[in-house]
C-alpha cells in the first residue's frame, strides 16, 4: 500500500486537458502525479469515475518499482 494519502481531483472548467477525467494528487503536493498544477483542479463531480491513465501508470511503476515480495505460509 501507498505510505501517502492521494485526493482524486479533476480539472476546473476552462482548462484545456483530458476532460472529465479525474487526477491523483498525493497529500502536499503543488501537482497531480501526471503533472498538472494543483491550482488548475478542484473537486471532482459526483458522476465522474475514470482516472487519468498517466497517474494510474505513475502509481504502479512510482510504487511498484521494487522486487515483489510473497508470504509463503509454513502449514501451521
């Protein structure tokens, strides 16, 4: 799991981008993780729930860069 809170934001009216989509912006941080300004977002309408891809794509490969470790259990 993500040792940081993120907010899931989507663009204001007016800015140009990836429509109505929304954006993951991670607890004090000035953008999203694909990199829009943090003052271009607000909040997100309650019918919008598609999330951009490139912050999809930032999470996995940002948080899941390490060797993948398992628990094996010992039967007991």
């Amino acid at each position: 799991m993500p040792d940081h809170d993120y907010q899931a934001l989507m663009l204001r009216a007016g800015h140009d981008g990836q429509g109505d989509v929304l954006h993951l912006v991670r607890a004090g941080a000035e953008a999203s993780l694909c990199g829009i300004p943090r003052g271009s977002l607000g909040p997100a309408a309650e019918d919008v729930d598609a999330v951009c891809g490139e912050c999809i794509e930032w999470l996995k490969s940002g948080r899941i860069s390490g060797p993948v470790k398992t628990r094996r259990g010992d039967g007991a």
